[in-house]
C-alpha cells in the first residue's frame, strides 16, 4: 500500500468519527495532533468490530486478525475512556463545522446540549458501520497486515504516528494544527 493509502485511510478513519465532511468552515480551523492521537487510539477497537464484521469471511482462520487481534485491541481498548475527551473534539470539530444553510448550527446546539458520554455509543455505531461499508473484500488481508506491523507499537505511538501521517503527507481533511504554534 502506498504511502498516500495510507494517508487516505487515516484520514477516512479520522473523518468517521467526525460523521460528517469538514466543509469550507473547516478549512481555517485545525486538529490538535494530540486530540488526534486520542482519535486514533479510541477508533481502533471500534474499527476492529467492523473490520471484523467485514472480513472475518475473507481472512484466514489462522492469521492475524484470528490469533492476535483481540491481544492487538486490548490495549487500546483499555486506553479508550482516557482518549474519548480528545475524540470528542475531534468529533465535535467535524460535527459543528461546515454548512452555511444553518445545519452546522443545528448540529452544533444538538451536539453541545448532549452529555459527553451521552455520544460516545452514537460516535461507536457510526464509526463501526461506516468503516464496515467502506471495507471492501479485497482491502481485508491488506488492513489484516496493517494492524501486524502496528501490533508491537505502543498505542500512544500509534495515535502520534497517526497525527504525523495525516500531518505530513498534507491531509488538508482534517488539517493537524502546527504542534509548535502555542
């Protein structure tokens, strides 16, 4: 898989959780690298159970994802309630941001009027439905072989290395705010 696949399906995975395009409104604002290194690290359970529900026909009985991934998961899953504040404005910038007809608004006071937690099944049943219907059979064995070489990184490396991909291979949906600026 090419570096840009990769910075494409980081970006897809980012923006699943946001529900939503970042649209012209988006454009001048940007995610903190650590709110997306919470992101990535609270996705990746979620994103196992649709890949899961996606590919376990695909793959094989004895690989990875059937011998290891639960192993893989756990410690993300463990890391979860930790990173959902940061989820959350990742979520909330994508959710509130974009549409001049008065939606982005609309969303923006229906979202802020829910408690945090309140969100958190919503954002895990979008984000395990899209990545399902985006996976496509012949993807399978190659995300099988992603989470084995991300499997001995630390989650907190993975979230980083996450920001850093989506930094500089010039995502622009979402843009990663300059870690230097205060």
């Amino acid at each position: 898989m090419s570096k840009s696949n990769y910075g494409k399906i980081a970006a897809g995975a980012v923006a699943s959780i946001g529900l939503l395009h970042a649209q012209a409104a988006f454009a001048q604002q940007c995610i903190a690298p650590e709110d997306l290194t919470d992101a990535g690290i609270y996705a990746v359970p979620v994103i196992a159970e649709g890949f899961s529900a996606s590919c376990t026909p695909y793959l094989e009985s004895d690989g990875f994802f059937a011998s290891r991934g639960e192993e893989f998961v756990a410690p993300y899953a463990a890391m979860q309630t930790e990173s959902w504040p940061g989820t959350l404005r990742v979520f909330m910038n994508f959710a509130t941001s974009g549409q001049e007809d008065g939606t982005a608004s609309e969303r923006s006071e229906m979202f802020r009027s829910l408690p945090p937690e309140a969100l958190r099944p919503f954002v895990d049943a979008f984000l395990a439905q899209k990545i399902g219907e985006e996976i496509k059979p012949d993807d399978c064995a190659k995300i099988e072989r992603a989470m084995e070489l991300l499997a001995p990184l630390p989650p907190e490396n993975f979230g980083g290395l996450l920001a850093f991909v989506l930094d500089v291979s010039k995502v622009r949906d979402p843009q990663v705010c300059d870690p230097d600026r205060p």
